[in-house]
C-alpha cells in the first residue's frame, strides 16, 4: 500500500461518524502544511462540537525506517509545537507493533483490502470517561494550516453566498412546485366531475 493511499484513506476515517468508530471530524484535509511550524500532515480533521471537540491528526507509515525517523522531528519532540490534540499512527497490518507507538498516541491498522482497525485511541473511549490520550497542540499552526486550505479553495464568503442563493432557489422552486401539483390535482378532480 502507498503513502498516498494511507493519506486518503486517513482523511476519510476522520469523517467517518462516532456511531461507527470514527472521530466524526467536520473537516479533515490530508497531505497539507502551515507556514508557522512548517509541519507537513498527512491527514488531519476538526471535530467542532461534544466531548472529544478539536483536531486529530494521523500520521501515515509505510516503512518502519520512516516510523522512527519521525521521532526526530522538532514537533514530534516538543508535543506543544505540534498539532492535533489527537494523534494517530497508521501503518499497513503487521509493519508496527502497539509497544512502539509513542505514549498517548493512537494506533490504526489496515490491511491488504483496506480495511482500517482502531487498536488504540481516543475513539475507544466511553462518554465521560477520563481523557488520557489530548496533546497540548500548537494552535497558531492549526489556524495557519485551515487557512492555507480555505485560501486554496478560494473566497469562503463567496463560497457561502452561492450556497445560500442555491438553498432559496431552492426553497423557492419547491413551494411553486408544490402550488403546481395542487393545481393539477384541482384541475384532475374538476374534470372528473365533467360529463364526456
């Protein structure tokens, strides 16, 4: 399995709903960097509401070379100038053990058909249970990475007017619709009641 692979399917577990052992991120994005702490993700989302709110991020391993190199990093060694308040490690089956992923991080297993395993993480955790998994994380960066990605998408106010004016479009074809079909069924019912 290729890196680009573990990163998209990363980025869908992040939306994938709590119901379902997900984190039930809003937004997750993957393969993407900030100018602040120059930290390159390769998946993360924001879950804005409950419990768990925030970001999680999962780091994608295809090689264990590249696992232990990571530890290296600047934002690896301070937790502080990192991101993501959650954070995940997702290697093929078979490639990590459990007693190398680093304390309070989560572990994601896939196999040859794709298919993701949670072994460990913050998802497991019951409602109201004690948070032992949350990383201090470098909020400046997090804003400087979901700015980066709103900048790429474009004018996020325009985005939102056209959605708005698509949504009373709409709203507004429905209900003459609706005034339609009551005309046609008035106009059926007079005809009914006409002789041949």
């Amino acid at each position: 399995m290729m890196h680009k692979d573990l990163c998209a399917l990363a980025r869908t577990w992040l939306q994938r709903p709590a119901s379902r052992s997900g984190p039930g991120c809003a937004v997750a994005v993957s393969e993407s960097g900030n100018w602040v702490n120059k930290e390159v993700v390769d998946a993360i989302g924001w879950r804005p509401y409950g419990e768990r709110a925030g970001s999680v991020l999962v780091e994608a391993k295809t090689s264990r070379s590249d696992f232990f190199a990571d530890r290296a990093k600047k934002h690896r060694a301070n937790s502080e100038r990192g991101v993501g308040k959650y954070r995940y490690f997702m290697a093929p089956e078979g490639l990590l053990r459990m007693d190398e992923i680093p304390p309070q991080w989560g572990f994601i297993t896939v196999n040859r058909r794709g298919h993701i395993k949670v072994v460990a993480g913050h998802v497991h955790l019951r409602r109201g249970e004690p948070d032992s998994w949350a990383h201090p994380c470098h909020a400046p960066a997090e804003t400087a990475l979901l700015i980066q990605c709103l900048a790429r998408v474009g004018d996020p106010q325009r985005v939102q007017d056209m959605i708005r004016e698509a949504s009373n479009r709409n709203t507004k074809l429905l209900r003459e619709n609706k005034k339609m079909r009551e005309e046609i069924r008035r106009m059926e019912s007079v005809l009914a009641t006409r002789p041949c």
